[in-house]
C-alpha cells in the first residue's frame, strides 16, 4: 500500500487548503519579483500565474518564450524546458501601476501545468479545479 504525500493532497486532493503565506515567501525571496498571470492567447483561460524578475522578463521578450522566476528555486526557469510544454509568447501586457505583467501565450506542449490529469498528459491550465457553492474543492469536468 503506497502512501499519499503532502504534495499528492495539496495537488490531487480535494480538501481545500490554500497557501496564504506564498507571498510572505515571495517578500523575502533573493529577488525582487512580481506577479505574471499567463493565458492563452486564443482561448484566454488562465493558464498559470508565477514570478518574473528583471532577467526574466527580459528573457521572456528575446526569446518569445514564457521565463519566469522560481521563488522556490532562487533560479531562472523556462517554463516547459524538461517537460516540453513551452509557452510561446504573443504578447506582454503591464498592469496600470506597473507591478504586475500579464503573458499573452500559445501552448507548444500538452499543457501548461506541471500536474498530470489521469490521462497522464500535462494539464492544460494550473486551475483545474473550483470552490463549489458549499465551500467544498472539486475537480472540473
């Protein structure tokens, strides 16, 4: 019988446990960061949300390629380069005061989440599942 990991509940699982210290996390990073929200540029579902730096960012505008920053990390991460799900990148939009950037993308892979459905394919967005009427986490259909 194979146990379940914390990571497997909070992934897997669907008993609601949002993380409200991330951006204290984020505060105290190496980097000073702020928030990107990804989305498909033809559908416009929310694909993922993550960090970018300076470097990122500039990254992100020379190669047309979704690269963020790993808060967890304290590194340069392209998204989708060992699992091969890369974002292309259509356009970049800034927020009116300048602290947040929104990444217009195309998916080149599977999906954009790191997660797998069970299908075993990469999910196509990281919000894949809803709070019901109740409270209640389900997954979406």
């Amino acid at each position: 019988m194979s146990h379940s990991t914390d990571k497997e509940h909070l992934e897997e699982g669907s008993k609601l446990r949002l993380d409200y210290s991330k951006l204290k996390q984020v505060g105290t990073a190496q980097e000073n960061v702020l928030p990107v929200v990804v989305q498909d540029a033809v559908t416009r579902e929310v694909l993922i949300m993550c960090y970018a730096n300076r470097l990122a960012l500039e990254k992100s505008i020379e190669t047309r390629i979704a690269t963020f920053w790993s808060t967890s990390r304290n590194e340069l991460w392209v998204k989708g380069a060992t699992s091969g799900d890369l974002l292309r990148v259509e356009e970049i939009r800034v927020n009116c005061e300048q602290n947040s950037v929104l990444y217009l993308v195309t998916p080149l892979g599977q999906g954009a989440c790191h997660t797998k459905g069970s299908n075993h394919r990469s999910r196509k967005s990281c919000y894949y599942r809803r709070i019901d009427e109740t409270g209640e986490l389900g997954f979406l259909r």
